[in-house]
C-alpha cells in the first residue's frame, strides 16, 4: 500500500476514491489534521492512481465523476457478496479441530464410545458363549446351537442359525435390535470403530448438535442391523460400523450440498472408506468378509438422509440431521 497525495476535503477524497473503484483501484482514506491523505493499496497501480488524483485536482467538476458514488457502492455491495458466498464454503481449520475435539461439545460420541468399550470388556472381545454377547444379539440363539459353536462368531456356519427376533420382542426385549452395534469382536475392530467415531460422530455432534446425533444413530443403527440380520439370517454380527458409514455417507452429502456446515471430507477419505467398503464386502486380497449389508445399508441410510433436504422441492427432507 502506498500514499499517493492528500486533500483538503475529506467529502472530495471520498469521491475521488470512488472513482478510483470504478477504474479497480481500491484505497484507504485516512483522516489527518493536513485533511485526508490517500492511500492505493496495490503498488503497480500507485503511478495511475497519481496521474488520475491530478487530472481530479485540476478538473473536480469533470461529468466523470459525477456518478462515480452509486457505481462504487453497486461494486462493494458485489464484493460483500462475494466474501459471504466464499465463507460459506470455507472452512477455519485452524480452530476446528480443537473445538470438534473438545469433550464438553461431543457428550453423545464420548457416552458410545465409553458402552461400546465396557460391553467390549464385559463380553471378553465379544465371546458367544457369555450372557453379555447373548442378550445383545439382534435375537437370541437356540441354547444348544450356541453352545456348541466355535469362539468366533464369524465362523458359525453350521446351518441355518435358529433365532426370531419377533419373539423377542414379545418377551420384552425391546433392546436387541439397537444393541448390536456395541458389540465388537476383537481389539482390531473395536479400535478402528472407535477411532472413526472419534473423527466423524464428533464432528457431526460439533456441528449438528448432541440430540441430533443421538437420533441419528438410533436410526441408523435400527436400519443397518435389521438389514444385516434378514440378509444374514443370523443374529451373529456386531460393531459400530454401519453407523459409522452412515455418518460417513450423511458427512459426504452434506460437504458436497451444504458445505457452509463445514463438514466436508478430503477426496482421499472418501475413496479410502469406499475402497474399504468394497474389500471388507468382498472378501478382497485375503481379508475377513465383515457385515457388509449393515455396511452398505448404513451408508446409503446416511447419503438419503444427507441429500434428501436440498433434492426435496419444500426444502425439508428427513429432520434426524438436518
């Protein structure tokens, strides 16, 4: 920035400044005892700047410069615009990530985290053969099946598993469907599931609020579970994850919709859970075939839930998240 000269009346500064908008020159003006001294802020256009204050100072009255206030005030109003539109779509990481990983904002991701550890603990990794696994399957197994079933559930393939989750509802317990998604087998998998709910539950709680997230994976957890047991037909299955891709598919959605949430995800994220997705699915390069139906409905759960409010033509979509 550089001064270019001063004047007398601070009225005509300002209209010469104006002026100096139209052309694309933007200025500062200051106020001093010498009158208003006349600032350019980019050096390459100080001589045109100059050449234009002494062509003002020896014809103020030129019809030039008679319209120069409502052209200057239409450019600023363009140029606030502008700014407001471009902070929309920028995100401040500098404090973000402190804030999003402040305990007293995330209640709701620390309060999962915490059950999803103690049935961890309580379950010794997610034995069949403990009470614990048992009463927070999705529906209960025939005593003599589960007794005789191998220690890792995955590998229960011996028939057809015998459970009606109808049943167990009538009983009473209300809770089984929900319930699965605190199960985890193996420190591998509870590590990884917790890792992701500490990235992605808490950004959403951070942003979207505790009761919206609490909702949120109330129902995806219904959704991803129940498809994963009628697809399965066996209530041998657990884990956080299909929560966790439907807040991955709901935290995509809106990066790409609404990006003023600031919730948006890097390419490299996306193709890593998508690529993940597909080889837990699949079975691909040697690993384990994971639940991939809660999986694969949890994420298509989240991106509906995250789409839906911008396609809908009221503008209100599903209210979980929103």
């Amino acid at each position: 920035m550089r001064q270019i000269g001063t004047m007398a009346d601070p009225a005509e500064a300002t209209r010469f400044a104006d002026y100096l908008l139209t052309l694309g020159m933007t200025t500062r003006v200051d106020s001093s005892p010498q009158g208003a001294i006349l600032w350019v802020h980019r050096e390459d256009r100080v001589p045109e700047a100059a050449a234009e204050l002494a062509a003002f100072q020896n014809n103020p009255r030129d019809p030039k410069y008679k319209a120069v206030a409502s052209a200057a005030s239409k450019i600023r109003k363009e140029a606030e615009q502008t700014r407001r539109e471009h902070e929309k779509k920028s995100i401040d990481l500098r404090n973000r990530w402190a804030s999003e990983r402040s305990f007293r904002r995330i209640p709701v991701t620390q309060t999962l985290i915490a059950i999803s550890i103690a049935v961890f603990l309580g379950t010794g990794g997610g034995s069949p053969r403990i009470p614990l696994t048992q009463k927070l399957q999705f529906a209960s197994v025939h005593p003599a099946r589960s007794l005789d079933a191998p220690r890792d559930p995955w590998t229960l393939i011996n028939g057809r598993i015998e459970s009606n989750v109808v049943d167990d509802l009538k009983r009473g317990e209300i809770w089984r469907p929900l319930t699965p998604i605190f199960l985890h087998f193996g420190i591998i998998h509870i590590f990884f599931n917790m890792g992701a709910m500490v990235q992605l539950g808490a950004l959403v709680e951070a942003r979207r609020g505790s009761l919206k997230l609490l909702a949120f994976v109330i129902l995806s957890g219904l959704v991803s579970n129940a498809v994963q047991y009628f697809y399965s037909e066996t209530p041998l299955f657990g884990g956080m994850s299909g929560v966790i891709f439907a807040i991955f598919g709901y935290v995509w959605m809106k990066g790409i919709y609404a990006p003023e949430l600031g919730m948006g995800l890097d390419r490299q994220t996306v193709m890593f859970m998508l690529i993940f997705l597909f080889v837990t699915s699949t079975g691909s390069f040697g690993m384990i075939q994971f639940a991939n139906a809660a999986h694969l409905s949890g994420l298509v759960f989240g991106m509906l839930v995250g789409v839906a409010p911008h396609l809908i033509p009221s503008g209100r979509g599903p209210d979980v998240a929103d």
